[in-house]
C-alpha cells in the first residue's frame, strides 16, 4: 500500500527551494573562480561531476523560469478575487471587468498547462537520464516541490471558481426574494445555465427591473459557463497530478526498501567475508599440518624401509638355500667390493657357521668353525667363505669334507684348507 507523503514532503518543500538557490549561487561561483569552487569542496556540494554542471545550471535556469510562472499565477488569482468581489458588490452590468476577468482566467489556465507540461518533460528527462545520485535527487526534488506549489495554486483557483459560483446563486436569488417572486433551486441553476431567466419570470417583473436582470444574469451565466469549463479543465489537471503523485509515492517506496534490502545484503556479505578468512586461515593451518605430517610419516617409512631391509638381507644371506642364490646375491653387499677387516670376516664366518649348524643340522661345519676359525689368516678366512657360501650342493660339500676330493674344475681350494676339513671329517 502507498504510504501517504504529503506532509513530509510540504515540509520538505521550503528547504528544497533553498538548497536549490544555495547549489546556484554555488556553480555562478565555480564559474569565476577557482578559490571559490575549492572553498565549497566539500559533503554539499562535491557529490556532483564536473561533466554534469552545466545540465544541471540549465536546470536551474528553467526551474527559476517555472517559480517566476507560478508567481505569475499567483497574481492572477489575486486579481480573479477582486475582480470577483468588484461583480458581486457593484449593481449592473460590468463588461469590462467581465472581459479582464475571462482574460486573467485565460491566462491563469495557459500558465497552468504549461507548467504541467513543463513538469512532466521534467519527469520523463530525469527518468532518462543516466546521471549520478545526488544529480537525480536534486532534480527530483526540484520537480516534486514545484509539482506541489502548482497543485496549491490549482487548488485555490478551483475553490476560488467555486466561491464565485455559489454567491452569484445567491445574489439572483436576493433579486427574486426582492421582487417578491418564488423560483425553485432547479429553475434558478436552469436559468444560470442557459441564460433565460428573462424569458422565464419577464410576465412578472417590472420593465425596468427586467432588464437589469436580464443583462445580469446573461452576464453571470457567461461566467459561470465559462467556470463550468474551467473547472472541467482542472479536474483533468488534478487527475494527472494525483496519479503522478500516486506513481512518485510508489517510486519511494520502492527506492527505501531497495535501500533497506542492499543494507541486508552488505551485512551478510561482510558476515560471509569474515567467515571465509576464518576458513581460509583454518585451512591453510591444516595443510600445513597434513605436509608435515606427511613428510614425517616418509621419513619414518624410510627409516623402517630400510631396517626392513638390511634385516631381510641378512636372513636371506644365512638361511636362503644356494639353488637361491643367483635371485639372493645381487641384493648382498659382494665381499670383494668392501674391504672387511679379518676379526669382522671371523665373526661373520663363525655366526653363519652355528647358525647353519643350528637350523640345518650341519654338525661338521659348526664343530669345525668352533675349533678352527680362531687360527685361520685371511686368505684361509676367505677360501672357507667360499665353500660354504659358494655355489655347490650339500652333497659336493660333504663329499669334499667326508672323502678329500675336489668340486671339479671351476673351483680350486688352498691344499691347507683341504687338509684341515679333511681331518675335521675323519674325526
């Protein structure tokens, strides 16, 4: 539902008129100096563009000619009063007031439809134009204030037209309450319409006193008929000034709960702003976290990786069987790339010499490492390395150490070792 605006805007209507000559003296000031358009920079005045001053001095301009208009109207209906009142309390016919009174009537509605016509051009330029907000509201404004003084003007004119009418019906009906004649309201409004009041009651009234109000009446049914149609006129005016006011009524209320509508929104998108910054820090937080929870768990999967490894590679390298080893050895450290010391090359001789004894049953060899590794050199250290983690069977390694024969040709051992293996068997 429109929301009713008129007295706000009546109140509002004097300080528009004076904001609008302050903001003109302002741009004559622009034009002849530039100190003085620095000393009115500022919340006032320096929300318009400077591509906009000279539209907007037009505006000015035709805003001044349009109150110069309704200070013009304003005189004429001054004048209609008296010439109203001058009629009413002269006796007889006046043509010449008649004749200026029509005139300043004529007048009065000229002025009136250009103004309208004025005003809304105004309306439908503003609504075109694609100027800046504080452009817009002036303007707006200026047209809405002076809508409303041509409103007033109209509105007496209108009350002034109907004044007149009712005490010219008074004034005929004093003549025949004189003449002591008795006319109905109907006969009365019938003989003011058509000017025939002199041919109606003419058998009843004085020569003389029938032909002053003949030509009084004629003269007030010119009048009245003209009011008719003028009254006629403003009706269609006021029709067209109540549905712009309606329309501009419903153009507010848009335009504030537009306004309330984009505050609504701005709160929840500084809210959402602030959320995602919260978010977005929380975030960053987490991958930090996740990249270096994901490097440690690497670096403690490598380590494990590799302790698996060296673990797995040293029981292959004990207990894997030798129809294994050409898939086991290229994962072993070869013994001729690494310089072993001879107490390391021992150590590892007589674990793997128990361990084997141990899981494999092979009493020989553990007895035999038992007695003699402590007393072999290196190079004997390494020939035994050979035998018993070289590439032979069980059965060619016991038949060496049971009977004294060799492998065959592709392996040949120190005749010592052999000596030594060869008493450990017989024993």
């Amino acid at each position: 539902m429109v929301k009713d605006r008129l007295i706000e805007f009546q109140r509002l209507s004097g300080m528009n008129r004076n904001i609008a000559n302050k903001f003109s003296s302002s741009l004559v000031g622009n034009r002849r100096s530039a100190e003085s358009s620095e000393r009115f920079a500022n919340e006032s005045t320096a929300f318009l563009p400077l591509k906009t001053c000279d539209d907007m001095e037009g505006f000015l301009s035709e805003v001044e000619q349009i109150r110069r208009n309704l200070d013009e109207l304003d005189g004429c209906l001054r004048k209609m009063g008296e010439m109203h009142s001058k009629i009413l309390t002269s006796p007889g016919v006046h043509p010449k007031i008649t004749e200026e009174l029509n005139a300043n009537v004529q007048r009065f509605l000229c002025l009136s439809r250009s103004i309208s016509d004025t005003l809304k051009r105004m309306k439908g330029n503003n609504a075109k134009s694609k100027t800046s907000g504080a452009s817009f509201r002036i303007r707006n404004n200026h047209e809405m204030t002076l809508r409303r003084a041509l409103q007033n003007l109209v509105g007496q004119f209108h009350a002034e037209q109907t004044q007149y009418k009712e005490r010219c019906r008074a004034k005929i009906n004093s003549y025949l309450k004189i003449s002591g004649l008795q006319m109905p309201e109907d006969e009365v409004d019938q003989a003011i319409e058509n000017g025939k009041l002199f041919n109606t009651v003419g058998i009843m009234m004085a020569e003389r006193d029938k032909k002053l109000l003949f030509e009084d009446v004629k003269s007030r049914h010119d009048d009245i008929v003209q009011l008719e149609k003028t009254i006629g006129e403003l009706h269609e005016m006021f029709q067209d000034l109540a549905m712009i006011v309606e329309s501009q009524g419903e153009m507010v209320d848009h335009i504030e709960r537009n306004v309330e509508t984009a505050h609504e929104h701005a709160d929840c998108a500084l809210k959402t702003v602030k959320a995602a910054e919260v978010a977005k820090k929380r975030n960053m937080k987490l991958k930090i976290m996740l990249a270096i929870c994901v490097v440690i768990g690497i670096i403690i999967l490598f380590f494990m990786g590799t302790t698996v490894f060296y673990i797995m590679r040293s029981r292959l390298l004990s207990i894997a069987p030798r129809q294994f080893w050409p898939f086991v050895r290229p994962f072993s450290i070869k013994v001729d790339d690494v310089t072993e010391s001879v107490e390391v090359l021992r150590a590892r001789l007589l674990y793997q010499s128990r361990k084997r004894g141990i899981r494999e049953n092979d009493i020989l060899i553990g007895g035999f490492a038992d007695r003699h590794l402590a007393q072999m050199d290196k190079q004997e250290l390494e020939q035994y390395d050979r035998i018993i983690n070289g590439q032979h069977n069980e059965w060619d390694l016991f038949h060496y150490l049971s009977e004294g024969s060799a492998f065959g040709s592709e392996q040949q051992f120190d005749f010592s070792a052999h000596e030594t293996f060869d008493g450990e068997a017989n024993n």
